[in-house]
C-alpha cells in the first residue's frame, strides 16, 4: 500500500500529541508536517512541548526535531508537504471555520477533530462502523467548495462515543427515547491532573455546550444521504448531562432507552456481540476487531481498567438490565482522546484512504 503524507495542525494539543503517537509506525499514514499556533512556530517540535508533553509514551523520535510550522501564515508551505491534515485546534470558530476552509481549497483534505462543521449538511461526520456510506456528500462538497480534491470530514464529540455505537445496532427495534448521563474524563477539556488541580476530590456538573452537542450529533449520524446533503433523523429524542469526573483519560456514560419493538435482554446483548460494520470488513488498520465488548461483572466496566481495550479503539458496556421508567439502562466507556478524538479521526481517514479520497 502507498504510503500517504500527513499534517497534524494543532500539534502541540492534547489531540494533537495524541495523533503524534497513534501515527508513530502507521501503515498508511507517516507525518510529515506539524502545525500549531505563532507562539510553537519556527521551534522544533520537541521544544514547542516542552513541559507540555502529556502522553505516557515519549515524543515519537522522527518528530522531535520536525519544525513546527504556524498553521494560519504557512498553509502553503504546510500543504506542500502533504496528502492530507488531521485538525484539532483551539481557536476562536470563526477562524477554525476559516482555517480548515482554507486548507480545504488549497485541495488539502481535513479530517477534524473540531466542533465548528458538524452541522454543516454536506460535512461527514463519519463514525466508520455506522454511517460510512455519508462520504457520498464529499462530491457535493466540492462543488461547493470548488475544489478538485480537497474536502473536510468532521469526528464526531467524545461524549457520545460510547453509548451512540451501543444504540445503534438496535435501530431497527424502533428506539424511540434515550437519556445518557455522561461523566467525563479531564483531557477532553485539553487538562491533566497537574493542570486541572481544581477536579481532585470534585465533580463539574457543566462542560459547555456538550449536553447539546450529545443531544443533536447523533441525529446527524443516524441521517441519511439525500441530494448530496445529510438530512438528520428525527428519533429517537435523546436528552443528556454531561458531568467532570476526576479521571484523567476515559468518558463513561449511564444510559437509559426505550424500544417500540421489544427485546430480550439475551437479544440486545446478541446484537452488541456480533456487530461489525465497513471499518471491520474493510480490515482498516485501527479498526477494533471486537467493537463492543460487554462485561458481565456488575462492576465493569471501569476507566482505570477497561478504556484501553483494543488500544483505545473499542467501546465497552455493562449492566445491562430493565428499568422502570424506560426499557432497559446500562453503562457504557470509551476511551475520549483515542476512539472519542484523535483514534477516531485516523479511523474516518483510514475509511476514506481506502475508498480513495487521498489519491
Ligand atoms: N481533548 C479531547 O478529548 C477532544 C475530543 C474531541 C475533540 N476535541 C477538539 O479538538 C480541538 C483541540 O482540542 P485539544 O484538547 O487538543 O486542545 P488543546 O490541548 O488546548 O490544544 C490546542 C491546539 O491548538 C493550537 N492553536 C491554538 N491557537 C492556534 C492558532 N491561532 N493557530 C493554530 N493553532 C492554534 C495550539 O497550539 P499552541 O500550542 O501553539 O498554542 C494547540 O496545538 C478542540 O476543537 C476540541 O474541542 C478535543
């Protein structure tokens, strides 16, 4: 397989890092550029990091001395030394609508971590195992955009990266409501426990604009492709909270639904066991083999213990069991910066690689 040249703008971030690693001996994917804001620029990687380094394995040694360049003033330089970026910045919107505008038209495909395009109809927002088939908006896209060859496909939020896989292989049960109260790890706000002292010992009952973005994304993902844009679906109705926990990788969320169809509790677990979809039959190379993992120990899953499963890549569910207000309730995890950010974002790009977006 030919190997494709990679930018990671938004370098020196808590994604970025983690896009650093996860590409270290990828493949498909060798990184070839680095970006982030005027005050990383013109430094070598290893010294833009400095004290800021918050993976547990070292900076990836063919990147420590690649120079870091200012995503916004060298986008040229930036684009002429790749097939595609990953973008996972922290900038006002309108500039990181901008931005990734920008290296879209410079024929630059973006596959985003961030938030800004997720409602825009004909941007993918593509978790592989569910809705690959909205890469089909891409052509609309570009017309639009006027390009030839660049686009921009968008990662979902990391707080419904557990529990929206688990609802969906049962869809055709008819899921007419869900509640998921979410409890969410530090570094998806970009902290770890030195950074963030104030979590210890604490709950934050608000994370901005997550219970919406909870609430309305999977919408998206359950739409459909229609004249070129996704039309969203309408059910089921989904309402959320969103919680800091003192966990420092790792989102968990206790979620309750109702079914129009019933189901047994053997069935729904039945449905979790043997659902795969394109990321598993197209063998991509960061595709979990087992996608759901269900544990049976009413004590599990646990972030400490089980958000690395299949590196990161996997979900996790538990306690499953009826309820007296809805149907059923369980828990479920996801590892937020692996398959919630940057593990996710390389899984859409791995599904787009292969359906020849990069070419
Ligand atoms: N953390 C998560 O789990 C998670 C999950 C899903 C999505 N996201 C999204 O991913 C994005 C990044 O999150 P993060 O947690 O990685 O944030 P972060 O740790 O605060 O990192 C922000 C990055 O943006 C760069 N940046 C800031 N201003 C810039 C500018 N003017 N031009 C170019 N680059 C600039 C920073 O570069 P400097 O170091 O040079 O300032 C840094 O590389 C956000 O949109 C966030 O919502 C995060």
């Amino acid at each position: 397989m030919k190997q494709y040249r990679v930018g990671i703008i938004g370098c020196t971030g808590m994604v970025g890092q983690r896009f650093a690693t996860i590409l270290e001996n990828h493949p498909w994917f060798k990184v070839t550029a680095l970006a982030a804001s005027a005050r990383s620029a013109g430094k070598p990687y290893k010294e833009a990091l400095e004290g800021r380094w918050a993976m547990s394995s070292p900076i990836p040694p063919a990147l420590a001395d690649l120079p870091v360049y200012d995503a916004q003033k060298d986008i040229d330089q930036v684009v002429s030394l790749v097939d595609f970026v990953f973008c996972a910045v922290n900038m006002k919107s309108e500039e990181i609508m901008a931005l990734e505008e920008a290296y879209a038209k410079k024929e630059c495909p973006v596959i985003s971590n961030n938030k800004q395009h997720r409602g825009t109809p004909d941007v993918p927002m593509i978790i592989p195992e569910l809705n690959a088939d909205h890469h089909k908006v891409i052509e609309h896209q570009r017309k639009r955009l006027g390009t030839k060859r660049g686009f921009i496909a968008v990662k979902c939020n990391c707080s419904l990266q557990s529990y929206v896989p688990a609802i969906h292989p049962l869809m055709d049960l008819g899921v007419t409501k869900v509640l998921a109260c979410t409890y969410q790890a530090i570094s998806g706000a970009g902290k770890t426990f030195e950074t963030m002292p104030q979590i210890l010992d604490n709950v934050i009952p608000y994370i901005g604009g997550e219970e919406e973005k909870s609430e309305q994304e999977p919408l998206k993902i359950w739409g459909h492709v229609e004249d070129g844009v996704i039309v969203n679906a309408c059910s089921p109705s989904i309402t959320s909270q969103c919680l800091r926990v003192p966990v420092s990788d790792g989102h968990m969320a206790a979620v309750f639904f109702s079914l129009e169809k019933k189901a047994s509790v053997e069935e729904i677990l039945e449905r979790w066991k043997n659902f795969r979809g394109p990321a598993q039959e197209l063998e991509l190379p960061s595709a979990p083999r087992q996608f759901i993992h269900y544990f049976e120990e009413n004590d599990r899953p646990q972030p400490k213990l089980d958000r690395d499963i299949e590196g990161g890549m996997a979900i996790s569910a538990g306690r499953l069991r009826p309820d007296t207000q809805y149907d059923y309730k369980f828990v479920c995890l996801s590892h937020n910066t692996l398959r919630g950010a940057a593990g996710g974002g390389l899984l859409m790009a791995e599904l787009l690689c292969k359906l020849g977006y990069f070419d």
